[in-house]
C-alpha cells in the first residue's frame, strides 16, 4: 500500500473484505483492489483511518486488551465500564468497537440510533458463550425470589434477562447496595462472582462460566516468578481462579491494575491478566518492569484469541465500508438498556 494524501492503496486482496455501502467517501479507494507494491505500513493504515475518521464522524473506542497498534489508533482506550460511559455520551455518528462483540453490542443497545461498528463480527467471548439465553431463562426460572445480576460479558440476551449489569470495576460496590433481604443470581462468571460475595460479604448463586484466558494462568511459573523478583508485588484480575488471587497483593478490575502500577511504590509487577494491558502500563510507568504469567500449558502468550481477531488493517477496512455493523432486535435492545441503565445510574 501506499499513501496519497489519506488515499490508501492496497497492495493485497484483505481477506473477508465486507461489501461495500455505495461509494466510499472522499478519495479512499476500495481497498480489495490489488495494486503493485509495498505493504501496507502501520503509519500508513494509522493515517489512514484518522481521515476516514473525520469524515465519516465517527469515534473509536478501544478495549485495553487490543493490540498496540488499535490502542494508539483509538480516541478512546477503557475497560468495560469505561468503554460503556463513553459510549453512551459520545456525540460522534459512528462508533467503531474496538473489543469484542458483547462490547458492541452494548454500545448499540445505548445508541439505537448510531452505527456500531466492529472490525471482526467473529470477536466473540469464551465467557459470553458459556451462557446460553435459553438456558438462562431455565436458570432463573428456578430462583424466582432471587435479584439477577449479570456481569457485563454476557450477550443482550441474557442481559435483557437481568435486574443488573455489572463490570469488574464496579460489581462490589453495586452488590452491596441490593437489598439485604434479596437472594442474588450471578451470571455469568464464577471466579468473579466467588471474589465479589468475598469482597461484599453477601452470598450469590453463580452460573457455572468462566474465562478461557484468565482460567490457564499457571501457578507454578506465578511462584517461581515471585521468588525470582521477591520486590515485585502481584497483581490480579477477579476472573482469574481463586488459587491465583489467593497469592496475589493485590486483586481489581483492569483500570485499577492500570492506576496500581502508577500508584504503587513497587519497583516492579507480575501482572495476572490479558497482556494487551502491558501497553498502557509501560506508557504511564516506564520506569517499571512488568512480568507477565506463562499459561499453565508453558505457552507465554496469554493474548486473548477472540480480541484479536480486531487488526488494524480490519479497522481501516470497517471505516471505510462501513462495516460490519452491529444489528439488534429492537425488544431484546430495550429490554437489556433497563439494567445497563441501573448500572451506570448506581455507579456513578
Ligand atoms: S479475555 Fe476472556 S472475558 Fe475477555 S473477551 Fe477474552 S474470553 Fe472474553
């Protein structure tokens, strides 16, 4: 590919390429028509995508579990929670979800009337997939008495089932303000549910789900590290078992292990969670040093599959064709924005 103004020229057929939405805006060329010469570099993808940016008017938010080259290219980079606030006060026409198809979904179910766009419709989540709609409803057909809070990875149609959405960020703080009389049903991840009755002190029935990446963190390679680096402190997300957060210093959602690494006087971390996060951290400490933990496997890549599936050619691509785009059925979307709502008004 090369550059002409913002015009981008593709010098490879990109694999999967959507359908074009009628003719694409300004001078940026169909980027399927294969031409001779360089690859594509990633100044160039990132330019770009800046100008296809400002003329379709759209944002870019980013999960802090996608690759460099998404984060530095989003205007937004957040956790879950984070990621939900913007999405529901962006002004922008486009939002292009830089996450998973959850994620999107729920940018959708909070701007009806905007494009939601995600640059691999494949990105799912191992999470998400564990809990079927249908088996759902069978779940809280046998608690009827029971409040049903639903962590934020989950589809819209389990959350148009729900009383509660929650994060990681903030699922302590809403649980303590149910009512104490109330049994409560957590859905869908049961290492964060089993951490979140811990950190509240109330007791929740949970959906037997878990997440793929966070589940295969290897214990031994964790106490090998700690001995090796005995000044390191260890530093876990709540999906992870209960055996790994058992050792680690400290336990929070993915922003707080983002502010623990600026806040806390250890020279250095051994960090339990997706390695997408190591970006931000070494941009805002970098006189730090991360560890990351090896998978149980001995594979030391704990990158999750699913959110990174999103590449930066793949943003490029849904900016310029304006998809794929995120659809929902309209009394699934009103039905799961009622929980979503509770939750941003609770967390506030
Ligand atoms: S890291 Fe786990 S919970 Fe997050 S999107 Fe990937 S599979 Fe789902």
């Amino acid at each position: 590919m090369h550059e002409k103004g913002h015009r981008l020229v593709f010098t490879q057929t990109l694999t999967q390429a959507p359908p074009h939405n009628g003719r694409p805006p300004g001078d940026v060329p169909d980027p399927s028509a294969a031409e001779p010469g360089a690859i594509p570099s990633r100044q160039e993808l990132a330019a770009g995508i800046e100008a296809l940016k400002q003329e379709r008017n759209a944002v870019v938010l980013a999960h802090y579990y996608q690759d460099d080259s998404i984060q530095d290219c989003a205007d937004f980079i957040g956790d879950s929670l984070e990621l939900s606030r913007k999405a529901a006060s962006t002004e922008a026409e486009v939002i292009v979800f830089c996450g998973v198809h959850f994620m999107a979904e729920t940018a959708k179910i909070l701007n009806p009337g905007k494009t939601v766009l995600l640059p691999d419709l494949e990105a799912g989540c191992s999470l998400a997939d564990a809990c079927p709609a249908d088996a759902f409803a069978d779940f809280r057909r046998r608690h009827p008495d029971h409040i049903v809070v639903s962590y934020i990875n989950c589809s819209a149609a389990v959350k148009a089932q729900s009383d509660l959405i929650c994060t990681s960020s903030n699922a302590v703080h809403l649980v303590q303000q149910l009512p104490a009389d109330r049994p409560i049903l957590f859905a869908p991840d049961q290492n964060l549910g089993r951490w979140v009755a811990r950190e509240s002190g109330r007791e929740l029935t949970l959906w037997p789900g878990s997440c793929i990446v966070h589940e295969t963190f290897s214990e031994q390679a964790l106490l090998q590290l700690r001995l090796e680096h005995p000044e390191a402190e260890v530093i876990a997300h709540p999906e992870c078992q209960q055996h790994l957060l058992d050792l680690a210093d400290f336990i929070g959602s993915t922003s707080k292990l983002l502010q623990r690494t600026e806040t806390s006087p250890a020279p250095s971390f051994i960090v339990l969670t997706e390695p997408g996060i190591l970006h931000q951290m070494r941009r805002r400490s970098p006189g730090k040093t991360l560890y990351e933990v090896p998978g149980a496997d001995g594979c030391s890549c704990n990158a999750c599959p699913y959110m990174r599936l999103n590449t930066l050619e793949k943003l490029w691509q849904c900016l310029h064709t304006m998809a794929p785009a995120l659809e929902l059925d309209e009394e699934i979307r009103r039905q799961a924005l009622v929980p979503i709502e509770r939750m941003l008004a609770m967390s506030a």
